[in-house]
C-alpha cells in the first residue's frame, strides 16, 4: 500500500522523471493523502492510550509459544506498554501471531501500531483476518471507544479498495456492515 507522497513526487521531478510518469505518481498520491488522513485518525482515538494489565507483543508470542508463566512474565517485561508508537515495524512483523493472543487491554494497544504500518505498506502481514473474521474479535475489541472504532472503520473501507486485499473483500464488507458498523 505504499503511495507516493508529496516529497516523493517532488524528488521524482527533481530526478527528472517524465511527465506522465508523474502525472501517474500524483495520481496515485491521492491515495496517500487518504491514507494520511486515516493514520491521523488512527494517532487521535488512540493517543495516550497505554498498555495497562494487558497482555504484551512479546508476552503474546511466549504464550503462542505454550512457554511457563515464568518465560512469559519475563517477555512482557521487555515489552512496551506506555507508547505504542515506540514499537518497531520489525518487531510487529516478528510478533505478527500475537494479534491471535491479546486480550481486550493488549489489542487496544497495539493495534494502533499495526494498522499505521499495514497503511504504510510496511506491515509483511495482513490486518483483514483479524479485524473482519477472528473469533475473539468480539472480546479482543470491546474496549475500544467510538473513536477508535471509527478509525479501525476507516481503516478498513481504505484497504477494502486495496488489490492485495481483494480476497478479503466480502469478509471486509460483511464485517463493515456488522461488527464495524456504525
């Protein structure tokens, strides 16, 4: 999902490419600045938001992992819990199964930081299975507030229109139209 942004575009047109190679980029960009205003929504309803009790990126993984309480305490010790925007793109790519293992608490944290490297193009793994088809979306999600809840929608109307979600299309809608809906 990676759109050229307006810097992008001026580099081209600094590189000299031509014209209709950045007629096709401006083009494009109109995406990213929908993108944009989505990742800006996604930062509001989720601001200040903190880890709490909640299970942790790393904790999650132990668990997958069937490890003892021991291991997993010692995970969620090197986890973050107080700025979600503090983890890595290389770190949620790492714990992506731990979007299977959060509770309402671990979800409501992280998510924010999967969704805004989903739209950056730079998540290596999808976000539709979780938001539209998990069994545990309706304890996973419950936390979130109508703002957040409209951000995840927005989220999810934007990548609905994305080609490496076409397969995913009727599940997106269908979650749109019920678990997302307004």
């Amino acid at each position: 999902m990676k759109y050229p942004s307006p810097a992008d575009i001026e580099e081209m047109k600094a590189r000299g490419y031509d014209r209709s190679t950045i007629e096709s980029a401006m083009e494009l960009s109109k995406r990213w600045h929908e993108a944009e205003a989505i990742r800006d929504a996604i930062k509001a309803a989720f601001a200040g938001v903190k880890l709490g009790g909640g299970v942790g990126l790393r904790q999650a993984q132990a668990i997958d992992g069937y490890e003892d309480d021991e291991t997993c305490a010692a995970c969620r010790e090197q986890d973050e819990k107080e700025d979600w925007s503090r983890i890595t793109v290389e770190l949620l790519d790492e714990c992506n199964s731990s979007l299977s293992f959060f509770d309402d608490e671990g979800m409501r944290f992280h998510l924010p930081a999967y969704l805004i490297a989903d739209l950056n193009g730079q998540y290596s793994y999808g976000m539709a299975y979780t938001l539209t088809q998990s069994s545990q979306l309706n304890e996973q999600c419950w936390l979130l507030n109508d703002q957040q809840r409209a951000a995840v929608r927005r989220y999810l109307e934007f990548i609905a229109d994305e080609p490496e979600y076409a397969g995913d299309r009727a599940h997106i809608k269908a979650a749109l139209e019920s678990f997302w809906s307004d």
